[in-house]
C-alpha cells in the first residue's frame, strides 16, 4: 500500500511521533540507568535524591515526547524522509539542543563536567535514533515492521542497560 508522503494522514503521524518517542525512551533507559548510572549515586547538591529523581521520571517522559512531537513537525516542514537523514537531523538537533543546555549549567552549576558531557553526547544519540525511526516512518515503510523493529531495538538497549547496571 502507498501512502502519500506529502500530505500522512493524522493517524500516521501520531504513529511515527510514539515509534520515535518510545525509540528515544530506549536509549534514554541505556543511557541513565546503565552508562551514566554510577554518575547517580554521587553525592552532589545538582542531583536529586535517587528516589526523588525517579518519582520525576514521567516528567522526563514527557520531555521527551515534546521533543519527538518538535522533531517530527521539524521533518515535516524541511520534507525530511529516510533513515539516514533522520538520524542525522536528530543528531544535529540534539547535539545543539543539549549542547547549549549543557554549556548554560556548567556556567551556572555544580554539575560534572562528566555528567554535563555524558547528557550532551548520549541525549545528541538519543535525538539521532529517535529522528531515525521517525525519518522512516514518513517513507512509505509499513509501520507494523517498524513497529516491530522499534520493539525489539528498545528490548535489547533494556537488556543493555540492565547489564551495564550489573557489572
């Protein structure tokens, strides 16, 4: 079945901004709780209580979901499709993004510069994939298999992340 790329339909839409978002939410779970997690329990007056930062973890879900609704209407209005240009879209927006954000808290903070670096580079990668999927979703690829795909990108970042949170 073809799908005008010009002009997806709501539903697809929709579709591609939650495969995005949910991509983004794996890697986020690589990053936070396996890569960066020791970064965590380091006592600091920046970071919250560990218990206290995942009380807030839904607010983060929902940052991120605005940021794969931003990254999906940017793609629709620079006529963005495809793997490749969507990762590296997503790339550039996150690492801009993060970048700026990272440089204004360590201007402002106590933050490491480790956890500072760790944010910008692992949230630029977050963006990427997330802006993948998403740059494939507006081809005219069934969403059932990237739906699949998606599943099981963000089952193996889990079972990654739950590694690195044991060794």
């Amino acid at each position: 079945m073809q799908h005008d790329l010009t002009h997806p339909s709501r539903g697809r839409l929709i579709a591609v901004a939650l495969l995005g978002w949910l991509s983004m939410l794996g890697v986020d779970f690589l990053l936070h709780a396996g890569i960066l997690a020791d970064l965590y329990q380091e006592p600091s007056s920046f970071l919250l209580s560990p218990l206290e930062a995942f009380r807030r973890i839904p607010l983060g879900y929902l940052a991120f979901l605005l940021s794969a609704v931003f990254l999906l209407w940017l793609f629709l209005r620079l006529e963005i499709r495809g793997l490749q240009n969507g990762f590296w879209l997503g790339i550039r927006i996150g690492g801009y993004l993060w970048g700026t954000l990272a440089l204004g808290l360590f201007s402002i903070s106590t933050a490491s510069p480790t956890l500072l670096f760790g944010w910008f580079f692992g949230q630029a990668i977050e963006m990427g994939v997330g802006g993948a999927v998403m740059g494939v979703g507006l081809t005219d690829v069934r969403l059932r298999q990237l739906a699949l795909l998606v599943v099981l990108l963000v089952f193996l970042l889990f079972i990654a992340g739950v590694v690195l949170q044991n060794l």
